[in-house]
C-alpha cells in the first residue's frame, strides 16, 4: 500500500514518483506564498529564498517550488545545495519574507520533502502550518495576472556568509592551535562542501568521506551508530581526533571519539552546552525526547531547560522568548540564535572543537565528565488512528508517572522516562526512554512495546 504524503509542522515529505509530484510541490509553495503575501504589511514585492539537499530529484521539486511561488507574485532566490541552516541565515541576510528547503532530512533517496520558514528563519507555528495546510488543500491561491509573476535569480555568498558567523561564537585562534585532525562524513548530502571549508577554516586536518554532492548516500543516512561503522573504522584508521557525521541536509550531527567509539547523537547537544554554559549564564531550551545530560549541566551553572515538544520550530520559539543561550533537539540538532535559529551542523561541530581545545583534554575524556543515563530508540509502524489508542493504554499502565501530554504521551518515574509518540514526518510511533539503570531502562521499554502489539493486534 503506497505512503501517505504526510503535511505536518516540518513541512511536507513524501516519496518520489509516489505521492510528491512537481504539481503538488507547485501548489504548496502557493500556499506558502500566497500566506506569506496575506500577512505582510509591506507594498513592495516580497522575496523567498530557496535551498535543497543534494537528492537527485531536487533540481525538479526546486523548479516546481519557485514556479508555484511565482504563480502567486513572490520572487524568488535559488541558493542552490545547501545546508538546512544556510537558508534561515540567507532568509534573515537577503531580507526576505521566507525561505523553502527541498529535503528529506535523514529520509532514503526516494524521499524528498519541502520544509518552509518564516521571516525570522524559524519554522511556522502549530497554527500558521495548519492554516499553510488548509489553504493548500483548498486550493486558495492568490494567483496573480502575467506582469506581476515572480522573478528568479541566484546567489552565491551562502557558504562564506554561514562560516563567517559561526567562526565569530567560537575561539577560533585556539581551535587552530589544537591543529585537530577531523574525519568528516557527509554522506554525499549538502554538508560536504561547507564542512570541509570550514574545518579547514579553524586550522584542522580534514580527513573526507563521501563529501561529494551527488545525492547518492554512500550508506543509510540518518547518524545512528549502526549507519556509521565505517566513520568509526575511519577515525581509528587515520589516528584523528575526531570524527564528525551530517545528516543529508547537515543540520544534525552525530560524533564519533578518537578511539573511534560511537559517541552518537544525544552527547552533540550535552557537549555543545558544556562549553556554553562555561561561558554564558542563561536557559537552554530542548525538547520532551531529549536526554537528562543537559537538565544535569544547567543545574551545575545555576541554570535551566525548558522542554518543548519534538520538532525544531517549537524548541527555537522557545529559545526566543526566553532568551535560551542554546538549544536544540537530541537528534544532533544545536541551535545557537547567535547564528540562526536552526538546527545547525556547523555550529554543532564548532563549539565541540572549541570545547576540545578549551580544556586541553581529549573528547573521550570530556564525555567521561559528564554524568550520563541508559537511553534507547526505537521505532514501530502504527497506523494513525491507533496511536492515539497506543497512548491511552500507556496511561492506563503507567499509572505511577506524571504525564507530559503536549507531544504524545511523556511518562517521568523516579529513576526515568518513557516518550511514545507519532512522528511529524514518518509513519511511524517513536519510543525513547531513558533510565538511570539497564533493568528500569529494559522494564519501560518492554512495557512500551507490549503496549503496541496489544493495540496492533487488536
């Protein structure tokens, strides 16, 4: 049975010559257009600027998108492949009215996917993506009469304006001392180019693998440890120091050590807020899914974290309105609003370095400092309609928990928690837990997944 093309607050995703054609592309930039157009107070033509991974079929869901944006009278910048992150610092530095991405973020090759952002490079709101959504499935375009269609040209100044503004959060002079050798996977995404560059701009040995924009990923793309044996292999291989792996739109992150361990993707954000906090007083911002490693770092600096549900735009308005000095998401994803509020990859991986060369020590023995938990994922195929049975039955077990209901169903015991909840972009329900000990860990995660076999087999 084919996918549906699912329309949530990260956008719309789909697969290919499945449910996501050229026509369906078109006609959801038109409803972002023609929102965008509806909100704006100014009179004078307003701008979107528009990047894409490095996928085969982004060159043509990039064409429907500027199309379907002029169509309603919005011009329209085309970055080219980019990073996820690039396009909400172009949004802000062109003065435009939003920005598109075509990505599928970790999502294999036949996905593609449209994500959009507002004037201040943040994703829309639960209520703006809903009211995107409905104009879209209304088909209520503002179309316009030919002399007033959009315009496209390009630019050119992404990369160097990105690197520019990340190189001024960190210590760049000392970074360069450390004169660090870095194995950097992109898996032939839009991180490639960019990463390269700038590592190299911080004085490190870069060691590349699949740093070629083809599109074509070398191996599975999301950075989990199972997708990543030979970065590991890699790092060992070479004597690096490190070694870093991007997703294909490079605004996660994932870390390997110089001994070649997995570190993986929860630690990108703890280290990021460790030099951070070391650094600047204020609140993080993370959401429900995330490991307790940054709540243990805040309480150390006499700080905070205010969680959020899953999702990038919900952690970055929370970030805004509380003036958080980081953030981000335990999927890799760092968001420093001093560059942008997206999740960034670059970002992530300068303020490890710079951690690294801060306290002289290696990162092995960075990590081995922090105070960490038992976590594991998981992912099961639950039609829509019973997640919300799966959540309900949850309750019903976890009678000892309080309960976080803001994003599916967060369960918080005295020695853990358990998330159950449906992704905003796979058809899937997510199980994360974390336990302070393997047989806790082991009893929520068992009871999470008797839970969904009662339900499915019902």
């Amino acid at each position: 049975m084919a996918e549906e093309l699912i329309i949530s607050i990260s956008g719309m995703r789909g697969i290919i010559g499945e449910n996501l054609s050229p026509s369906i592309a078109s006609e959801y930039a038109s409803a972002f257009g023609s929102y965008i157009k509806r909100k704006s107070k100014s009179s004078e033509r307003l701008r979107v600027c528009i990047g894409r991974d490095s996928r085969p079929s982004g060159e043509m869901i990039e064409s429907a998108v500027a199309s379907g944006l002029c169509a309603v009278g919005i011009d329209v910048v085309l970055l080219g492949i980019v990073t996820t992150p690039c396009v909400g610092i172009m949004i802000r530095e062109l003065g435009c009215a939003g920005g598109i991405v075509i990505t599928a973020s970790h999502n294999p090759i036949p996905y593609n996917g449209i994500k959009l952002l507002l004037d201040d490079g943040i994703a829309p709101p639960l209520d703006t993506a809903a009211e995107i959504k409905q104009s879209y499935f209304d088909k209520d375009f503002d179309l316009t009469a030919s002399i007033d269609c959009g315009h496209i040209k390009t630019d050119t100044t992404t990369d160097s304006i990105h690197i520019e503004k990340v190189k001024k959060i960190c210590n760049v002079a000392s970074i360069r001392d450390r004169k660090l050798k870095v194995v950097l996977d992109s898996v032939n995404g839009a991180g490639g180019r960019i990463g390269k560059d700038m590592l190299e701009q911080l004085g490190c040995e870069v060691v590349g693998m699949n740093l070629e924009q083809t599109g074509i990923f070398a191996h599975t793309p999301e950075p989990t440890k199972e997708n990543l044996v030979t970065l590991c292999e890699k790092v060992k291989e070479v004597g690096a120091d490190i070694g870093f792996a991007q997703d294909p739109d490079a605004d996660r992150l994932a870390i390997v050590d110089s001994k070649g361990n997995y570190i993986g993707e929860e630690f990108t954000l703890a280290l990021a807020a460790k030099l951070v906090f070391s650094r600047s007083k204020g609140k993080a911002a993370a959401n429900l899914s995330t490991s307790r490693m940054i709540d243990v770092l805040a309480k150390e600096n006499d700080s905070e974290v205010i969680r959020t549900p899953v999702g990038e735009a919900n952690v970055a308005g929370a970030m805004v309105e509380n003036g958080c000095v980081i953030g981000g998401e335990g999927n890799g994803g760092v968001i420093d609003l001093r560059v942008g509020p997206v999740r960034d990859s670059l970002v992530a991986m300068a303020l490890v370095l710079d951690l690294i060369a801060e306290y002289g020590k290696s990162l092995e023995e960075i990590v081995e400092d922090i105070p960490t938990f038992i976590m594991q994922k998981d992912k099961l195929r639950v039609d829509k309609d019973k997640i919300a049975v799966v959540l309900e039955k949850a309750k019903e077990i976890f009678t000892d928990a309080s309960v976080d209901t803001r994003d599916g169903y967060r369960f918080d015991f005295s020695d853990g928690w358990i998330h159950l909840r449906g992704s905003n972009t796979e058809p899937i329900m997510r199980i994360i837990a974390e336990a302070d000990n393997p047989d806790s860990l082991e009893k929520y995660m068992q009871q999470a997944r008797d839970i969904c076999d009662s339900v499915l087999a019902s």
